[in-house]
C-alpha cells in the first residue's frame, strides 16, 4: 500500500519534473548558446537596425553575458550605458541561473526516475491508459499555445507582462535607447525569435512525448488482449 501511493507521489512529481525540463531546456538555449545571437545579428539585420558594426555587437552582447554568467565588470564597448541599465542585467542574473539548475535538476531527476522504473524498483502509474509523458506534454503545449496566442495578438504586451511578473516593482527594463544603447542590439524581434524558438523546441519536443503516451497506451492494449485470449484458449483448452 505504501510503495503504491509513493508510485503515485513520483509519478505526479515525474510528471512537473517533465514540464519543467521541456520548458527550461527550451530557454536553455537562446541564454546559454551565443551562436544562436550572432546568427541573429545577420538574420535580423541589427547592424542595419543598430548602427553598429557585427564585431561590436558581438564584443557588446559577449560582454553583457560575461558579466551574467562569468561575474564579470559590465562591458558594453563602444555602446553607452547608464547604472538603471546596468542595475536591469543585474536583476537577470538569478533569472538565469534559475533556469539553469530547473534544467539540471530536472534532468537528473528525470534520468534517475527511468533507471529506477528500469530496474523495477519503482514503477510508473499509468493513469486512463497512458504513460505520465502524455499529460506533461499535453499540460505544457496547453501552457505555450495559451502564451503563443496572447504574443501573436499582442507581443508587446506580452513582453511587458512577463517583465512585470519576473521584475516586480522595477521599471528598469524599460531602456532609453539614446541613453542605453546596448537595447538597440537587443531589439524587440529578436525576443520575438527567442520565443519562436522556445514555442517551437516544447512543440517538437511535447508532441513526441504525446506521441510516445499514445503508442505506450496502444501497445499495453495490445498486449492486455494477447494475454486475455492466451487465457480464454487454455481455459477452452480445459474444458
């Protein structure tokens, strides 16, 4: 009785566990992987948008992640800044780093969860038929649609709104470009990239776990009526 309601607990925290890696891993990249930027650079056009040559947007957008992720001095290069500017990046610095160790601790626990369910020390509680995988993907691609449809009819407004949630009471983040000109490397349409990107990497990822749900739930049908006309012919058999 015990072991079964821990079956349930881990299988309802395997299930956030795997939401959580999905959306984490998603952003993972854009913040982590700065090819994905300077592929940006071209793409967007931001030396066009900007002014600014591709090696300064470079030397500035490596700078500005130097400081998030290595404590580093804040460096812009030949781009000006002011301290509120300054203040905002450092606001995003236990941001990033929460994303990362929610994608760390989420893989591990996903990785030691299987191997345990592989070694029959635990077990999956399958519930209506299908693997937990299904509901995680279905409860995440629900959450992204829901934000992907408020971004498409607003971006903006979505921007802001998630600005405000992450960055209570600060208006920092709103930047004056004459006066914090690393945002005119970091224009609005490379956020709406970064959020393709995420919409796009929880899809594909998502959907293959619906997909692996279903089929789980195909093949244990399968299975479940194999064993009940193996029982059926011997009990005939029998009699």
């Amino acid at each position: 009785m015990k072991k079964n309601a821990l079956n349930h607990s881990l299988t309802i925290v395997f299930i956030i566990m795997a939401i959580l890696f999905s959306i984490s891993a998603a952003i993972f990249i854009p913040i982590i992987f700065r090819p994905f930027y300077y592929c940006s650079i071209k793409l967007l056009n931001i030396e066009g948008q900007s002014g600014y040559t591709y090696s300064e947007i470079k030397e500035a957008f490596d700078g500005v992640m130097d400081f998030i992720w290595k404590g580093k001095d804040f460096y812009v290069g030949v781009l000006s800044y002011s301290e509120e500017g300054e203040a905002h990046f450092k606001d995003c610095i236990p941001l990033f780093w929460l994303d990362f160790w929610v994608f760390i601790i989420s893989s591990i626990y996903l990785l030691t969860h299987f191997i345990l369910v592989r070694l029959h020390i635990l077990e999956f509680k399958i519930y209506h038929g299908f693997h937990p995988l299904f509901y995680s993907g279905i409860i995440t691609i629900g959450l992204v649609v829901v934000i992907g449809i408020f971004g498409l009819i607003d971006f903006y407004k979505l921007f802001e709104a998630f600005h405000k949630l992450f960055f209570p009471g600060k208006e920092n983040w709103e930047f004056d470009e004459e006066v914090d000109e690393v945002i005119k490397i970091l224009p609005e349409n490379f956020f709406a990239l970064c959020a393709a990107w995420i919409g796009a990497h929880v899809l594909i990822f998502d959907i293959s776990a619906i997909t692996y749900g279903i089929k789980k739930k195909r093949k244990n049908k399968k299975t479940a009526n194999s064993s009940d006309n193996t029982i059926n012919e011997e009990k005939e058999e029998i009699e």
